[in-house]
C-alpha cells in the first residue's frame, strides 16, 4: 500500500472496548424472632431505614441501582463497573451489611441481608448491544436464592478478580446444579509496608 492511502475499512479491525463488571444482588429478608413485638407497621419503617442505609452506600459507590421486589422483601441490584468492579462490589456489600445492622435496634434485629455478587467483561457485541460475558443473571440469582440471611455469596470469578483482597470462606450450593460460590467475610485490611 503506498504511503498516505487509507487501507479499505474492511481491513481494518477496531478494538473492541471491553471493561470488569460486577453485579451485586440482595434483598432485605426479615428473620422474625420467636414473641417479637415488631408490628407491621414498625416492620416498614425498619424496611426504609435498612433500603436508605444500603442506597446511601451504593450512592457513595456511583453505581447503577435498581430496586424491584415488595414493600416488606425489597430487592435491590447494583451494576459496578470499570477496574476493579468486584473489590467495589464486596467493598459494598461488606459496608451494606454493616449498615443494615447499624440502623436496627438490638430488639429490632430482624432484618437481614441476602445476596451475591458476579463478575464478567461487558463490550460492544453485535449490531451495538452491550454484552456481558463471565457474570450472567442466572448465578447471580441462583447464588443469593443459596445465600442464608446475613450473607452475601461470591461467584469463582467475582472472588479471583479481587485479587486476594477478600477473606472468603469456600462452599458448594445444594440441590440440583449446585455451584461452587465463596461467602463474603470481610475485606482484608491492606498491608503495611516495611
């Protein structure tokens, strides 16, 4: 090809932009304690102060938020994306447990968090529709349906991609299809150099 012609666009293969995505999935369950005094209405109000504890963490994250499910079992999604975006998400997670525990009184501790989180790549695919590959929304919910109250449960990829900066404790799924997911401890505290 001489010097200063344009190659045919045909031959030209532009590099796909890809980057880490992480989703983090959880509902508020309540976990009634034999002769509590929690009337449904005082269950609401616990409800929103434990919803505004995890939105104002995930605010702080800047990331996407969707909220489905009921009044008394909200559900809430969260889509992290850019480097690092499973440390973000566990980060998240870690802080929304602590805060969902913070804003509920010793009596009122019925409210707990279940959930789990994936990672994958998400890039251009085909006629410029957004695909995500390594984290798909059938774990993601398979994973928080295995996760018991008060925990949040990674996938393999989730807890790679973090690198060894999460504790995490191994374990399999029960029942059909089981999957081998990582329950969520807690983030390791960075190490001081010497």
């Amino acid at each position: 090809m001489e010097a200063g012609t344009v190659p045919p666009t045909n031959l030209v293969a532009a590099a796909p932009e890809t980057r880490e995505v992480a989703m983090l999935l959880f509902e508020l369950r309540r976990e009634p304690r034999p002769g509590s005094r929690i009337t449904p209405e005082v269950a609401e109000m616990i409800v929103n102060r434990c919803v505004l504890a995890a939105l104002e963490v995930l605010t702080a994250a800047e990331t996407e938020v969707s909220t489905t499910g009921t009044e008394v079992r909200p559900v809430v999604e969260a889509r992290f994306e850019g480097p690092r975006a499973p440390l973000r998400a566990a980060h998240a997670a870690c802080e929304i447990l602590a805060g969902v525990r913070r804003v509920q009184r010793a009596a009122e501790n019925e409210f707990q968090v279940v959930g789990a989180i994936t990672a994958g790549v998400a890039g251009p695919g085909p006629g410029g529709v957004t695909m995500t590959v390594g984290g798909p929304d059938v774990l993601l919910h398979r994973l928080r349906e295995a996760a018991a109250p008060g925990q949040i449960l990674m996938s393999e990829a989730a807890r790679e991609a973090c690198e060894g900066t999460v504790e995490t404790l191994p374990l399999r799924t029960g029942g059909e299809g089981s999957v081998e997911a990582h329950l969520l401890r807690r983030i390791r505290p960075p190490r001081a150099a010497f």
